[in-house]
C-alpha cells in the first residue's frame, strides 16, 4: 500500500473517531444530565452502553490511526463506529419493517 493511501485512511479514521468520540462525549452528558429528583439507576444504562461503544470501537480506531498499522481494519472500525452513532441519532436503517 502506498503512503499516500497510508495518509489518506489514517485522515478517514481521525475523522470517524472525532464523530465518535463527540457521540461518547454527548451521550456521557445526556445520560449524566438527568435532575438528582428523577435518578433512579438507569440512567447509568446509557454511560454503561457509550463506554462500550467508545472501548469496542472508537478506542480500538483510534490506537490503530496512531500506530499506523492496518489502516483499512482502522478504517472499518471507524466507520462502524459513525454507522452506530448515527443511527442513535438519526434512525436510517428501517427497522420499523422488523415491527410486525
């Protein structure tokens, strides 16, 4: 593989863990942001969900990009991890079909 493509998935990958990272972080907020009235333990649910998802597939990008070592596996592990975040976000795969 040629540095230049090298440089480009590394890019790609940066990316995709910034997006995921920013989601971790958003959801660490949102999860956490909950009035102390209403706590009643599963709100820990979401910070127990975001931090598997930044250990299972935003850490495991990032070390790779660092390292420089398999880029495309650093690369797919980046793009499954902005696949995730935006379907919590933005629901896009159809899985109202799944309903009945």
């Amino acid at each position: 593989m040629s540095p230049r493509t090298r440089r480009i998935l590394r890019l790609a990958t940066f990316a995709a863990v910034a997006v995921g990272a920013l989601f971790w972080l958003g959801a660490m907020v949102a999860s956490l942001a909950v009035p102390p009235g209403r706590r009643d333990g599963f709100q820990m649910l979401g910070v127990i969900l975001a931090s598997i998802y930044a250990v299972v597939l935003v850490l495991p990008a990032l070390i790779l990009a660092l390292l420089d070592r398999w880029p495309v596996v650093s690369l797919m592990f980046g793009a499954t991890a902005v696949a995730v975040a935006t379907d919590a976000v933005f629901p896009w795969l159809p899985w109202w079909l799944l309903a009945d």
